[in-house]
C-alpha cells in the first residue's frame, strides 16, 4: 500500500472530523445517560438516530453496504456490527455501542464497550485492558512512527501480557469523506513495520479483544460477527489525528464516562 493511496488532511479538515466525531460522542453520551436492564438496541438506535439528526448530522452506518441502523449494538460475545434489535439487555451483559455521523463533508467514528449491572471480574478486567490498549495503540500515532507501532502496542497488553484474542480479521481504518479510508490500522504488529505516519493522516484506532481465543465468525445476517468459542468480547474506539509529538484524539469519551458515573445501572471502567 503506498502512501499516495492515503488522504491527508488539511488543519481545517482535521477540524471538521472534530465537530463529526463530537456528535458521535455527545450521542455516545446520551446512550449512557438511558442505557440499562431491560432496554432493547432498537430502542437505542432510534434515539440515537434523533440524537444525530437534530445535530444536524446524518447516520454514518445507516445504509452502508446495506446495514440496516445508526448504530451497531453487540453484545457480550457480539464482536463489531451487531444489528440492533428487540433483545432486551439484562444484568450482567456487556455491550459495545460503535457509532458513526456524517457532519459538514466528514465522518465520525467512535465506540465505547458498556457493562450493564454486576459484570463478574473477569470480564470487568477485559474492558479495562482493552480500554488501556486504545491509549497505548494512540501513544504510538506520531509522525515518524510506523502503522506496526499502533498494532504492537495494543497486542503486547492484551494478547501477551493478558492471554487475550486479538480479533485479525477487523481492523481500525482512515476516515475523513469516506467512513472508511486507507490504511487499516490492525491491532497487531510489529514495531517498525508497515507505512510511516505522518501528519494529517486521521485513522480510527479500534481495538476488538476476545476473553477467549482471537477466532471469529460472521453470522447469516450476513454482518454479525461473533467470537468462535462464544466467550465475550470488548471494543473500544477513538478517532485521532497523528500529530508531531502527539496524537491528537478527536472525539471524546469524557461524554459517555461523565454519564456512567450518573448511572446507577452501569460500571465505570
């Protein structure tokens, strides 16, 4: 993959995804504001749906590639791309909630994996490990750097340190005019490899990390992705712009973090 496949940004591009990826984050917010036993995806996807388009915003999801919501809800060893439907959540589950919005000419890409009442231990450490793996993967978005660098970090703390599955088959992504662009950013590598970051390069940094083995499979809906051995997965995303010193993350959990500590119903992270 050459470079001269890759979109760099301007300054002022850079500043649109911000405002695309702050109605993700602001929606993510409102989800942890409502999220709780007994709630459904559906439900979820239709406020969320409201939430963007009262922002002037539209879905990024809805209709790409023929997916049928706003949002993609999976749950417990749902992976990425759950169809939101009528199941309703119980204590216990996990729940990653990934979404998109298409604001001014730019998307946003941002997700957050949620823990729905007495989450056991076990699994509260998964989401926690993952969570930190997002940030050691965003340490590494520096100009000068390689993509390897990014997918290294991620895989030395959950897959060699925790014994965890590290999902191959989906990866981060560029996002800017198109929800996915060049390169993808695998959350496993090696230092030094792959293309080198620059500035202006904009990339969604999406760690996808299994409880059990890294295998996955793809459900006859034709989206769904799921772990083989059925234990639960976590997924946690942020959007950021490689800077010269330091990344710069573009969107913003502060939202969705800010609500959880409101909500009785769910665990902080």
């Amino acid at each position: 993959m050459g470079n001269n496949d890759i979109y760099y940004k301007t300054e002022g591009e850079i500043e649109l995804i911000r405002n695309s990826n702050l109605i993700v984050s602001k929606t993510l917010g409102m989800i942890a504001e409502v999220l709780k036993p007994g709630l459904t995806g559906k439900v979820l996807d239709k406020l969320a749906e409201s939430f963007i388009r009262d922002h002037g915003a539209t879905p990024s999801f809805k209709g790409y590639g023929g997916f049928p919501a706003t949002l993609c809800v999976s749950r417990n060893e749902v992976v990425v791309h759950g169809i939101p439907d009528d199941t309703e959540f119980v204590d216990g589950d996990i729940v990653s909630v990934d979404c998109g919005a298409y604001y001014e000419g730019f998307h946003g890409d941002c997700a957050y994996t949620f823990a729905i009442g007495e989450v056991n231990e076990e699994v509260m450490k998964l989401l926690q490990t993952t969570k930190r793996s997002l940030y050691l993967g965003i340490e590494q978005a520096i100009a000068g750097n390689r993509i390897g660098d990014i997918g290294f970090a991620v895989q030395q703390i959950t897959e060699k340190l925790n014994g965890y599955g590290v999902v191959r088959e989906m990866v981060g992504h560029g996002v800017g005019r198109s929800l996915h662009e060049k390169p993808e950013v695998p959350n496993y590598g090696k230092r030094g490899k792959g293309i080198v970051l620059k500035e202006g390069l904009v990339i969604a940094i999406e760690p996808m990390i299994n409880l059990g083995d890294y295998r996955v499979r793809q459900l006859n809906d034709g989206w769904t992705i799921i772990t083989r051995d059925k234990k639960p997965s976590a997924h946690y995303e942020h959007s950021i712009a490689v800077g010269k010193n330091k990344a710069d993350i573009l969107s913003d959990h502060s939202f969705v973090e800010n609500a959880i500590k409101n909500n009785p119903n769910l665990r902080e992270i």
